[in-house]
C-alpha cells in the first residue's frame, strides 16, 4: 500500500514509519523537522507544516491509499500543563487537523488513522490515584484537565463528523503515556519516564532525584513496539470509535522513579517538589479492545524501563553528560 504518515519525525510517527516500510509498504513521510535520532525509514519524507492546506493537499495527491496522522504540537507535563503554551497547543493541532481532513475530502482518501489521547478523559473521574476510571464511554459529559485534551476530544469529534458526512473511514485511538527508545528525553516536552530515566542517568551515586509532586500520583505506561503494533490492528479492524491503547499496569511517579533506580544498580534517593503534575490517577481500560481487537498489550513494564533506561543513559554518555 501507499501510506502517508504525518508527524513522521516525531516518536511514534517515526517507529510507525519504521514498522510500515517493514511489512512491505511505500510510505510517505511528513513532518515539520527531520527525526532527531536516526534517519528515517520513508521512502520520501517531505519538510513541511501542515498548518498550511496546500502543503496537506500535495501530500494527499496521487494514491495515497492510507494516511496515519500523528502530528501535534505536544509535550509532557512540563509543556502540557502549565498553561503557558495553551494557545499554540490548542491552535496548532486543531488547523493540522482540519487542514489533514480538508485535504481528505479534496484528494478523496479513503482512511485515516488519528491519535488522540488518554488526556480526553474527564477530571472527576481521575481524582483517585488507585481507581481512575478511563473506560471509552466515560468521556461524556467531558471535562478534559488540559486544553490538549480539549483539543483531541474536538478532533475526535472533527473525524467523526468528516465519517459521517463525507464517507471518509476513520480509526481513532486514545493513547496512554507512550514511552521508549528515541524519544525526547531533554528539552522541556520529554514526559515522565523519558525524563526521570535521565535523571537518574546523570545522577551521582548516593545523591537524591528530584520528582514533582508527591509522587502518589499513577498512570500506565506502553512502550513504543506495543503501541505501534496497536495502532496496526486498530487500522486493519472495522471499529471506528475511539478505543484506548495502553497498559493496564497501574503504578505510582514515586514506584516508577524507584523501578528505574533499581535498573541504574545505583543508590539514590528521590525527592518530592513543586512541579505540574496532571490528574491524581490515569489508567487504561482495555475491555473494549480486549472485545474489539482480541488483542491487547501485555509487555511488563520493567522490560520497557530496561530498555529505555539504556537508550537514555547511552545518550547522556555520548553528550559527555
Ligand atoms: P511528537 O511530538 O514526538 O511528534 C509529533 C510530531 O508532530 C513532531 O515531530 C512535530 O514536529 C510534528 N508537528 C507538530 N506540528 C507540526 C506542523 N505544524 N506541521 C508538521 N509537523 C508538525 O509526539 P509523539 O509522542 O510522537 O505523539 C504522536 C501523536 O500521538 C500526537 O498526536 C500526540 O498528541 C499523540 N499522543 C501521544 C502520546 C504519548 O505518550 N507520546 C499519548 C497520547 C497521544
């Protein structure tokens, strides 16, 4: 097939490109930068922002039988929460969106994937760290804690109207907390693993790591292959609503900074301060795509810690951090 990813030079866009070229397929990449830590897989891979129609028109054109759209402007909590990038993150990944779907419609493509987020979920329903409620049908009446979780739930909304309209094949997943190899661990838009995993990395033995908060706060954690292989059989099913992507294995920021110091061999201590935290709980339901897919993630998360953490400390090493 000839498939287009959009957001290819981003984390997951990138490992997806990788995992479409080896099942077989052409792909066509796009992206506003180039990916940071290896070169791309893409057969072509066109610079661009897809902020602008004519560029996602010209990307459409010409057989595209598949797009998987990726692109947003996106961080972790340190970008996400704080506020202070609200309007760029609500403006800039509403117009990639509109413009992707406006070109959909001129180009007359048949499907698409969307990634929209685990963010989408309802405040209330997340207040309790040991039992956060994130199943698919609890999204209404919605209250999202972040304006990126606003914005994907209008996005899901936005493909699904393009569906209903327009014929247009949609396939949409929430994903819950992506982590992995080649993926921003320093900078301000790195996410939690990524970044304590380089914290811990740089940190001299018996000394302390600093987590914001006070650490009770849980979520799961996917690593990047399942994630990857999810959205694969989400696109190959018939299920057009939006169904979560994620793990079921529960833990606490404190447990996870602990299970990537074990990983480290070091001693340290860890340290709770002031920081942007999100809500008090998070965790995926998979009885849906249990029922849907036949099919969910299952990997242990301390085999994903393992492998993270390595890449990480590999990197710090080879800045001569
Ligand atoms: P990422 O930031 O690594 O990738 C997003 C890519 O989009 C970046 O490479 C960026 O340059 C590109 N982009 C942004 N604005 C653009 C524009 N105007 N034109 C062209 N390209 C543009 O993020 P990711 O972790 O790979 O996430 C991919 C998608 O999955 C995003 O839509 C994100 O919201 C969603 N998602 C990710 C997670 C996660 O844990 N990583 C969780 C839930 C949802």
């Amino acid at each position: 097939m000839n498939i287009l990813v959009t957001g290819a030079g981003g984390f997951i866009g990138h490992h997806l490109v990788k995992r479409l070229k080896a099942d077989g397929n052409r792909v066509i990449a796009a992206d506003l930068k180039w990916p940071e830590f290896e070169p791309t897989a893409a057969d072509e891979f066109f610079i661009g922002d897809l902020r602008n129609l004519e560029f996602c028109q010209k990307l459409t054109r010409g057989g595209i039988d598949e797009i998987y759209q990726l692109a947003a402007d996106m961080g972790g909590a340190g970008f996400v929460f704080t506020g202070e990038n609200d309007a760029d993150i609500m403006h800039n990944s509403a117009q990639i969106n509109l413009n992707i779907l406006e070109a959909c419609r001129i180009n007359k493509i048949k499907k698409i994937f969307f990634s929209s987020s685990a963010c989408i979920y309802p405040l209330f329903n997340q207040e309790d760290p040991d039992n956060p409620v994130c199943c698919e049908d609890s999204a209404y009446p919605a209250l999202p804690d972040s304006e990126y979780g606003w914005e994907k739930l209008f996005s899901e909304r936005l493909y699904k109207s393009y569906e209903r309209n327009y014929g247009l094949q949609v396939r949409i997943a929430r994903l819950h907390n992506i982590f992995g190899p080649l993926g921003v661990w320093q900078g301000g838009r790195e996410k939690a693993p990524a970044a304590l995993c380089r914290k811990v990395a740089l940190a001299e033995n018996e000394r302390a790591i600093e987590i914001w908060g006070d650490g009770r706060q849980s979520r799961t954690f996917l690593f990047i292959d399942e994630c990857v292989e999810g959205i694969i059989r989400l696109m190959e099913s018939d299920h057009s609503e939006p169904i979560n992507i994620g793990s079921e294995e529960l833990i606490t920021i404190y447990d996870l900074a602990q299970m990537i110091i074990q990983t480290s061999g070091k001693t340290l201590g860890i340290e709770c301060i002031d920081g942007p935290q999100g809500v008090r709980g998070r965790k995926s339901d998979n009885t849906l795509i249990r029922e849907v897919l036949s099919w969910e993630p299952r990997m242990p998360l301390i085999e994903g810690v393992k492998i993270t953490y390595q890449w990480i400390l590999q990197q710090t090493s080879a800045r001569g951090l």
